[in-house]
C-alpha cells in the first residue's frame, strides 16, 4: 500500500497505525473480577489463553472491590463478568466462567 508523502516519515508510512486501526477496530475485553472469586481464576486462565489468539485485542482485567466506581457505572453485578468494547460500545457481556471459544466468539462480534 502506497501512503501519501503526509502519511511517512523516514521512509516508514506514520500512517501505519491508521490503517491497522481501519482494518482491525479497536477491541477490547474486559474481565471484571474479584479476589475472593474462584471462579474469577478459572476465567482469569481462559481469558489468557484467548489472548493468545486475539493479537489484536486489548485485554484489561479490573477488580470490582478496588474499582467500585467503574464497576458500577458498567454495571457489574456479579463477577466474573466478561464485557467485550468495540471503540468504546459494548457488543457483548455475560457472566460465569466462559470457554476459549465463547471468548473467541464474543470479540467476533467487535469486528
């Protein structure tokens, strides 16, 4: 792909991330967990190894406990809960421990 002279910068394209950012939107996944949780490990586990796979996504987990505000502005009502974002819009949430494919099929719908 040619990018106009604006676009580059030492004879790299500064575009670059404009145009990965047009291909792939900006997707993330977000864990809403607590310390006294056990099935919030299992999830923990499951959402690593989706990160394998999903390059592309952002992956943030936050406990409810030390994050009570976020948490209830999202709306958190039970933990784990798992709340998919493309730019910023919630596509997808659900609670319980989830599998790698379910993961892999919730941030299918932030694409």
């Amino acid at each position: 792909m040619i990018l106009p002279g604006s676009l580059r910068r030492n004879g790299w394209p500064a575009g670059i991330e404009w145009v990965r950012h047009r291909l792939y939107p900006v997707m993330e996944l977000v864990l809403y967990t607590s310390a006294f949780c056990a099935p919030c490990v299992r999830a923990r586990s499951v959402l690593g190894n989706a990160e394998k796979l999903l390059p592309q996504a952002r992956f943030r987990e936050v406990d409810v406990p030390s994050n009570l505000e976020e948490s209830e502005s999202a709306g958190i009502l039970s933990t784990p809960t798992l709340v998919v974002l493309r730019e910023g819009t919630e596509v997808f949430r659900a609670s319980g421990v989830p599998s790698v494919q379910q993961v892999l099929a919730a941030a299918a719908l932030a694409l």
